[in-house]
C-alpha cells in the first residue's frame, strides 16, 4: 500500500509547535479516523446509508482540499476572458527567509500585494498595455525538496479595460510588461513597505535574526538587497486559458508536498519524488530523516485565517460583477457565469445524490 502523510504523521510526534502548526500536525493525523467521529449520509433515491468517518477539513491536509479544488477551478474558469493568459512567478531572495518566517503574515500578505500591485499597475502604463488588467495571485511557501521558498505565482489575463471603460484591449501573444521592469518594480515595492514595517515597529525578530534588531542591521540588509535583481519570470503561455487555471489547481488547495509523491518510509526515514529545477527538472528521489521531514512540512503551514489566494484589479472581489462583466460584453462574449457546481455524493447502489443525514459522536480524544 502507498504511504501517505498521515501514515507518516502517525509514526512520530514532533515537540515545540506552533498553535497552527499543531492543529495541522493532529487534523492530518486524525483524519477520516474514529477521533474525529463520522457522519451518516443518505441516497434521495433508494434510502442506502453510508456512514464515513470525518474528514479534518484543514486545509493542509492532502485528503481534504479535492472539492475545493474542483470548485475553485470552475470558478476560475468561469471568469476566464478570451486572451492569452500567462503565468508570471515572483520570488524573493533566500537572505529575506528568516524576517519573512518570524513575520508570516504580515510578510506574505506584503509579498501578494506587491505583486499584485505591480502587474496591475504597469498594465495601466500605455508604454505597456494601457488597461485595466487583472491578476489571480496565490501563495506558495515551498520548494520541491520541501525548503524555506516564499514565492507567488499569478495568472493574468493578457487584456483589460480601456481607462474609459468604454472598449476592451487585448495584448499580443508575449506577454505585454518586460520581466526587468516587473523585477524592478517589484523590488521597489516590497523594498519600500518593508522598509516602513520596520520604521513602524511591526517587525518582529528571534533566534538567530535576532541581531537584525539592533541599530541599523536591518536597513543594511535592505541597502543590500536593492544591489541586485530579483527573480521574477513568465513562463511560455499555455495552449488554452483553461490549462492555466487547471495547471494551477493542483496547488491552489495543496500545502507543500501530495500523498503521490511519497514513495516510502519507516522509522527512521522519509523518501518522497522531487524535480530539480538546476538539473534540467529532472526528477530524483530524496531521503530525509523522518523528523526532518515532518519539520519541513510544518515549516509551510499557514497563520490561522490567512488567505493565500488573492485577486486583484478587475479580478477583484469588488469590481468582477462590474469591470470584468464589462470586458465580457465589450470583447462580444457571453457575460460571465459565477455559479459553481458543488461536488455531491454519488450513491454506490443507485447513483443518485447522497444527502446528509446525522452526526455520530467522536468515539476517542486527541493526544
């Protein structure tokens, strides 16, 4: 049988959590188990019950996030405009890791703003596509081998609103902002907010950051990072828009690592699959020390709350029923649709819908 993360999660218990980094570590643990109780659903059709343990629902679990993510897909799809779509990555340096893991949410909210802000802002220039543009921006914290890899990938539509709202502007093929100026505009951006989230006292430092507290550490390293240009690339743009979105589904509901790339573990170790992206992006086996496994995995979970999805321009909560409803009709398009389809239960007798019936009570405690 292939192992998975709650296979792993059930053979060691690691010590000093976080309050959010130990309700992950137990919810994966218990999940779909006696702990968490179960629940009694019911076919509309022929009557069957079928009772099932409950699931955790938290939203690093690996069995918990697939109708979510279906849902979230068809969503997307569903705003999807008829342009190019690309897919633009924007990273920040390694010697920023231990402020911004000290400062999670303050820094990670700091870092999908900035991006944002920057595709949506250099949209308006006319130099560039002189529009109002959009970006679904999301979150992720990790690299393949599980490191410290704070970066946001962003999915924009390659077109926009005239800034008279009255037609709608598409962009060519490329994409439409040169990755230097999204670099450089980026830099300066989170450069400068961080910059003033230190002047204001909202930093926090410990351990071995500790040092970056006393006189003028901390806007020494900054000086420094302005020296350089930071990692900011666009990826060839994909044959379909819906291939986007589907792409990026597979890590907008998942956290770090998937139960499919675990190949193995016992006592005293962990060997799951990774690509290296210096290698070509070949994929390799690693093998870590099973606590050092467990670390890194608990090293992405998030702030209680904290949304690492965001949208921004006219992709945005408040202007999607008006600005992008608008692109639709100016482009000729049908207007958007924003119901989503929620996932149902098939009967396994019948196949009709499944219903929920009772709650059965939890049968043990945690740890």
């Amino acid at each position: 049988m292939t192992p998975e993360l709650q296979d792993i999660f059930n053979a060691v218990t690691p010590s000093l959590l976080s309050p959010d980094q130990y309700s992950a570590f137990f919810s994966i643990r218990n999940c779909r188990t006696s702990i968490l109780g179960s629940h009694v659903d019911g076919c509309t059709s022929c009557g069957q019950l079928d009772v099932s343990y409950n699931s955790c629902r938290n939203r690093h679990c690996p069995k918990c996030q697939g109708s979510k993510q279906s849902e979230w897909v068809q969503a997307q799809i569903s705003k999807l405009l008829p342009v190019p779509y690309f897919h633009v990555v924007f990273t920040l340096p390694n010697r920023l890791n231990p402020v911004i893991y000290q400062n999670q949410k303050l820094l990670y909210s700091l870092l999908l703003k900035c991006a944002g802000d920057t595709i949506t802002e250099l949209a308006r220039d006319s130099k560039f596509l002189g529009a109002q543009s959009g970006a679904t921006a999301i979150l992720h914290t990790w690299g393949q081998n599980l490191s410290f890899h704070p970066h946001v990938h962003c999915v924009v539509p390659g077109g926009g609103l005239s800034k008279d709202g009255l037609k709608f502007i598409r962009s060519g093929k490329r994409f439409f902002i040169p990755v230097k100026v999204l670099s450089r505009k980026f830099q300066g951006k989170f450069l400068f907010y961080l910059k003033r989230a230190w002047r204001s006292g909202e930093l926090k430092f410990f351990g071995d950051a500790v040092s970056l507290s006393y006189g003028n550490n901390f806007l020494d390293l900054v000086d420094n990072l302005y020296g350089f240009d930071w990692v900011v690339f666009c990826k060839k743009p994909f044959n379909s828009p819906e291939v986007v979105v589907k792409y990026l589904g597979k890590y907008t509901h998942r956290v770090a690592i998937a139960n499919s790339r675990i190949v193995s573990f016992d006592d005293s170790s962990v060997t799951f699959r990774w690509k290296d992206y210096r290698d070509k992006g070949k994929t390799k086996l690693l093998t870590l020390n099973i606590k050092e496994f467990v670390r890194r995995f608990l090293l992405h979970v998030l702030p209680s709350g904290f949304t690492r999805i965001r949208h921004y321009g006219i992709l945005s909560i408040c202007n999607i029923k008006s600005k992008l409803t608008l692109c639709f009709r100016l482009s000729g398009n049908i207007a958007v649709v924003f119901e989503v389809k929620r996932y149902v239960k098939p009967c396994p007798v019948c196949g009709s819908s499944m219903v929920f019936r009772a709650v059965l009570k939890r049968t043990t405690r945690d740890p």
